[in-house]
C-alpha cells in the first residue's frame, strides 16, 4: 500500500478549467492527502470567476464570486500551509485590487452622506443660548458656528445679556460704548469679568501672592515701565511698581499658524493691541530705585522670602535677547532688579478687571 506521502497533488491550470474540470479532491473536505492546503485553489476560483462572468456579465456575477472567494478565503485562513504556485500569487494581487475598490467606493459614498450642512442664521440663533464660558466649545462644531462668533451681533448680544445696572463698570465698558465695532470682542470679554459672576469669582480668588513662581512671563519683552504710590490697609503709603510685557509669540514649522481667516467686514472686531500683554504688578513697603528696563527680555523671575522672614523678595533678571530653548537661564550679568520687602504681586492679562485700559479715540 502506498505511503501518503507519496501521492501527487493534483494540479490545475487557469487556462485549462472550466465547470466540468472541477473535482471533489477541489473542496475542502476532500482528502488532506490529497489536497494539503484543503481549499479551492485560487487559480481555479479565478478560472471559474472568469467563466461566468463571461456567461452572466460582471454586474450579474458579481455576488457571486465576491461570496466564493470570501469562503475560500475563510477556509485558508484556518488551513495549515498554502501552496506556492505562481498562479496563487496572481490571485492575491487580483483580490486585493478588488478589496481597494470596494473600499474606496464605500469611503466615497460614506464622506458624501456625512451629517448635513445648516444656514448661519440656525447657528445665530443658537448661539443665543451659549453661556461665555462656552463659546470656545460652540466655536469648534463646525465652520459655520465659528463664523458666528466672529460678527459683531453675536458679541453685542452677549453683552446685553449679562449687562447689570447695579455693576459699576468702568466708562469704556458703559453700554454707549459697547456700540462701536473697533475691539468690541475684547471689550465684552473685560465686561464678562466685571458682570458674569463665575469669570468675577475666579478673579476675586486670586491670592496677594502666588503660590508658584509665574513661568510664563519668561522670554517676554518689557516694553512699558511705571511706578505709583497708593494707600492701602496700612498707615504707611505703599508703592506699586508695574511692568507691562509681551508675550513671546511661538514659532511655527511652515512659519505661520495653521488657523482660519477671519471675515474681513468683522476684523475690527477681533482687534486688539493687548493680545499678548500682561501685567506685572508688584507692591512693596517702601520706594525702591530700579534701572531702566524698558525693551529688555525678561529671563528670570523669582519669587523668595525676604531676610527678615517676615516678607517676600521679587527678583527680576533683564537681557538684551530671548534665551534660546533648551540653554540655561541667565542669572548672571544682564540688568538685575530686587524688590523687597514686598507687600503683594499679580500677573494680569488683557481682560483682567485691574489692567489698566488704554484710551480709545
């Protein structure tokens, strides 16, 4: 009796296959014996493919044959081993090219039904209901909500909508005002910070002093410098030293930020010249004489306790240029300014309610 080594598989040419060729020994539960990789062979499956969509058309076969070589690919993947003959390799690359098509036809019909595209005045009239806190989040739904927040309605109602009479606002924030197109974005966001009590709260919270050392002053350029004298809580007079600094702009990798351009009839709007300003302001016990720092960059600020351990000391380091990321921060040389004993220190932005305003013509 022969070995089951020794019997050969049968083998099938794609030129030669018709219906009538194919034999039990094809199906996957012939003999393993006889047929190792137990599955119909890719090169015939192809065979056949060819021959009924010669007999049926593409259109009608298609079914058809997508459903045999889905089965014959199910069962293959589960087989020990697979064949090495070249027209298997043929195969493959064929039932690939099949699989990107159909991909590509259902991403192309899925990006053409994805959601539906509504009028800005819809997204007008839902901004309406948006509390300040979540403009930013009603902003990123899509391009028409952002557009809506550009224009002049959406922040003039916003204003109107939290406008109390009891609050005493400052004059360029009064409602007379408000009417003018220049800088109205900034404008109703210090107004929020006066009116809206969860933006006065988180200012009101801020403690004399800072828990931490503020980093973000780093690398920025002083280019305004002031000094006045005050009354507080104590019988002495104290004196509050402002520095007013702008912020470090980041770099881009093409050069520019990757951001939407606003309407040109609303860029009034959106302007505002404190942007990236922010305010230093230290309040110390007594007058203290300090270089002129005005147009340096700031590389060092830190904030320690004084020598009598009864206060706090301010030191600010000046250079001529930004120190490069990555480098160590220069303490030494440059223009060094020490303010102690210090009675209180705030870091204010653009839309604090204490930043000093500038006057509008």
């Amino acid at each position: 009796m022969p070995k089951k080594g020794n019997r050969k598989r049968l083998k099938f040419k794609a030129g030669d296959v018709c219906c009538e060729s194919v034999t039990v020994a094809d199906f996957a539960n012939a003999d393993p014996a006889v047929v190792k990789s137990g599955r119909v062979k890719k090169a015939v499956a192809n065979a056949i493919e060819k021959e009924v969509k010669l007999l049926c058309g593409l259109e009608a076969s298609q079914g058809a044959v997508e459903e045999v070589l889905s089965s014959a690919s199910s069962v293959g993947a589960d087989a020990v081993g697979s064949s090495d003959d070249p027209e298997d390799d043929e195969g493959e690359s064929e039932t690939k090219v099949t699989r990107k098509k159909k991909n590509k036809r259902k991403k192309e019909s899925s990006e053409s039904s994805d959601g539906e595209d509504y009028p800005v005045d819809i997204w007008l009239v839902l901004s309406s209901y948006i509390r300040p806190e979540d403009v930013c989040k009603f902003s990123l739904i899509c391009r028409s909500a952002w557009t809506v927040t550009c224009t002049a309605a959406f922040w003039t109602r916003l204003y109107r909508r939290h406008y109390r009479v009891e609050v005493d606002l400052p004059f360029r924030l009064q409602p007379d005002c408000i009417d003018r197109m220049r800088c109205l974005r900034a404008c109703v966001i210090r107004s929020l910070f006066h009116l809206y009590e969860p933006f006065s709260l988180r200012v009101s919270k801020s403690p004399a002093l800072p828990e931490s050392t503020p980093t973000t002053l780093l690398n920025s350029k002083c280019f305004l410098f002031w000094v006045k004298k005050v009354s507080g809580t104590r019988p002495e007079a104290l004196w509050e030293f402002n520095f007013k600094f702008k912020k470090q702009v980041g770099h881009f990798k093409n050069g520019c930020a990757k951001s939407l351009h606003l309407p040109k009839q609303y860029e009034e709007v959106h302007m505002n010249s404190d942007s990236d300003c922010c305010v230093l302001q230290v309040t110390t016990l007594n007058y203290i004489f300090i270089p002129v720092v005005m147009g340096l960059t700031l590389t060092l600020f830190t904030i320690n306790v004084s020598t009598d351990m009864r206060h706090h000391r301010v030191r600010l380091v000046f250079q001529d240029s930004p120190v490069q990321r990555g480098r160590k921060r220069g303490d030494q040389g440059g223009t060094q300014v020490v303010l102690d004993p210090v009675h209180s220190v705030k870091l204010m932005d653009w839309w604090h309610p204490l930043y000093p305003l500038l006057t509008f013509t």
